[in-house]
C-alpha cells in the first residue's frame, strides 16, 4: 500500500466509505471488502424518488463533480434532489490499487469493467438508501459509459440517462489513443511492474501521460485561439507545467491504469452476445447523448451513431472548442448548455 495524500479527505472530502463486501469481477478475481467512496447532496424525500446518481470519470473524483455540476438553482440542485456521486473502483477514493493491502494490491490489483462498477453501485444504492429507481443517472466519459451500463443492465430502475461525452461501446480508435496513455505510464523504469514505492518513481511516465492528455483532451482550436491564455496561464509551457503535469503528477500510476483499462473495454454490448443495437434497444429512460462538439476521444458521430439505436433518445450536442476536457468546467458556456439539457431532461415526466 502507498499513503498518498491527494487521496485524502482534506483534497477530495468531504466523502464517506460504504463496503459492500466481496465483489467478483467479471474477469475472474475478487476484491475483498470492497469499498466505494461516495458523496451525498440534498435530502432522500419519503417516496425515495428524487435521487440522482452521478459516477465519476477518469481521474475525476466526487470534487470536481461537486463543484462544476451541482449547486442551487442548478439543473442537479440539492434542494430538490438527493444526489449521490459516487467515485468509480480505482478512482484513489474508493477502493484501487494503491490501498489495496498486500498481495492483492498495486500491481496484483484485479482486472475490473465497468460493469463491476455498476453492480458494486447498485449495492450501494440499493442496500445504503434503499432505492428502487433512480430520477436520473449522468456522468461524462467514463461517467458516461457508467451510465449507459446502468441503462442497459437495470432498465426498470433508470427514468432517466445522461451521457455526456462517452459512448456505450468504445471504438477501435479510442481503444488505441488509451493504449498510448497506458504506454507512457508502463514504459518508465521507474514503474517497475507496478510495484513501484512512490508516484515519484513513475514521474516521467506521469509527464509523458499527461503531455499526451494536453494533445488529446483538448481541441486544435483550443490552442489556434490561445485559450490557455483566458484560463490564465502566460505561456504553453506554463499550461503545460502548471496545469496538465501539476494534475496528474500527483495521481497514483496503478489507479490511472486500473480506469484505463476498463475505460478501453466499456461494451454495453456484452449483454447481448455483441449486438450493440439489441443491447441499447433495452434502454427505457428517457435519454438525452450530449457529445462535445470537439471531442477527440468520443467524436459526436460516434456518439450520434449510438443515439439512433436508443429508443426515444434526443441527441443534444455541447458546442464547445474546449474538447473533451470541457468536462472540468473552463467552458461556462459547454457547462450552462450541460445544465439546460439536464433540466429539461429532468422536466420531462416518466
């Protein structure tokens, strides 16, 4: 195990521990006590039929989520909704690699889907608040592919889904771009098989990931028109220092691995023998896919192709030259468009 402070209570609190006991995994292993880090907004009315579940993305925790997506008169407002952010199997909160106890930890940590997340969530929901539906789930990139997961497998508890730049199959194309992501990290010395004593060791194979994140996460235009000037940094070398390396440096290499690798195998199709059609043809929540217009990982076509297949779906694409990382909230515009489609969403009656 690693003491890590970026994954601490003072960072990313405040946030509570629920084990939902021995988890097995897809891919044959198990992990133990399994523990999923969560924070709660509003209040659970009597009917239980006001909560909204929001998983986390790659690198995100319940933080971020907290502070760009919910707050008053917001469409995820706590005033009228109970929301649960729930931090994915990996993420540094809920249980990962890092502190995970030997020997099943670090490197020896277990292959985990995005379906393990799901069903691990739905104890969650189901056994801590004693839900039975869901006003609506959402949740960007892989937040997203959480959501379609959640819409797929527990069709009759979902009223609502809001992907927002993700898919619910990942393409060829993405799988290679986190290929390279995964590279950067493995290919340092320092990482030693995963068996690594400190972030520190991998701080190379962190630098390279996260020069790759700063090609890949934002857009051409995002940089034709200097927009890491009007975020206020003085030079590209500063936004890349200070912004892109300060992010990840800090991250633990093994917890960055263990998303990427389920990130890379997000299938809703794997319900259906392969037939991606049958498997989002289950989907009864009112759903809205809302790309980001610039997104290099998750192309609106590869979006609106699966949108086709949702039955009485509404594509809703985020306009936006901030790319996939508009998900962080640099954008107010991507982010009031987000918060308009939601309430609408929310609006709608089931």
């Amino acid at each position: 195990m690693i003491n890590n402070r970026y994954y601490s209570q003072e960072v990313h609190g405040p946030y509570e521990l629920h084990d939902i006991g021995n988890l097995e995994l897809e891919e044959g292993g198990t992990i133990r006590g399994c523990k999923l880090a969560y924070a709660t907004f509003g209040t659970l009315n009597a009917a239980k039929d006001n909560a909204i579940l929001v998983p986390t993305w790659y690198s995100g925790t319940n933080k971020i989520m907290e502070q760009v997506y919910i707050g008053d008169g917001r469409a995820l407002d706590p005033n009228k909704y109970f929301i649960i952010i729930v931090n994915q199997i990996g993420n540094g909160l809920s249980t990962s690699p890092h502190n995970t106890p030997a020997p099943a930890g670090m490197g020896n940590f277990p292959r985990v889907r995005i379906g393990d997340d799901v069903r691990a969530q739905h104890k969650l929901v189901t056994e801590k608040f004693g839900l039975n539906s869901l006003a609506l789930v959402v949740g960007g990139s892989m937040g997203a592919q959480q959501t379609y997961e959640w819409a797929v497998r527990y069709p009759d508890m979902v009223e609502r889904a809001a992907p927002i730049a993700g898919t619910a199959r990942n393409t060829i194309h993405d799988f290679l771009f986190t290929e390279t992501l995964v590279e950067a990290i493995t290919s340092d010395p320092g990482f030693n098989n995963g068996f690594y004593a400190s972030s520190a060791e991998v701080r190379e194979g962190l630098r390279r990931h996260a020069n790759m994140w700063a090609v890949m996460g934002w857009s051409t235009a995002f940089f034709q028109e200097n927009r890491h000037k009007a975020l206020g940094f003085s030079s590209m070398d500063d936004f890349i220092i200070n912004f892109m390396n300060a992010y990840f440096s800090v991250m633990d290499p093994n917890d960055l691995l263990c998303m990427a690798w389920k990130w890379q195998r997000g299938d809703v199709s794997r319900h259906t023998g392969g037939d991606l059609r049958a498997a989002l043809g289950r989907i009864r929540a009112k759903t809205f896919v809302m790309p980001m217009s610039s997104d290099m990982f998750f192309p609106p076509a590869d979006c609106q192709a699966e949108w086709r297949l949702i039955p009485d779906a509404e594509f809703r694409p985020i306009q936006t030259i901030d790319g996939h990382l508009a998900l962080f909230g640099a954008d107010p515009n991507a982010i009031s468009q987000i918060d308009k489609h939601l309430g609408e969403l929310l609006a709608t009656k089931i």
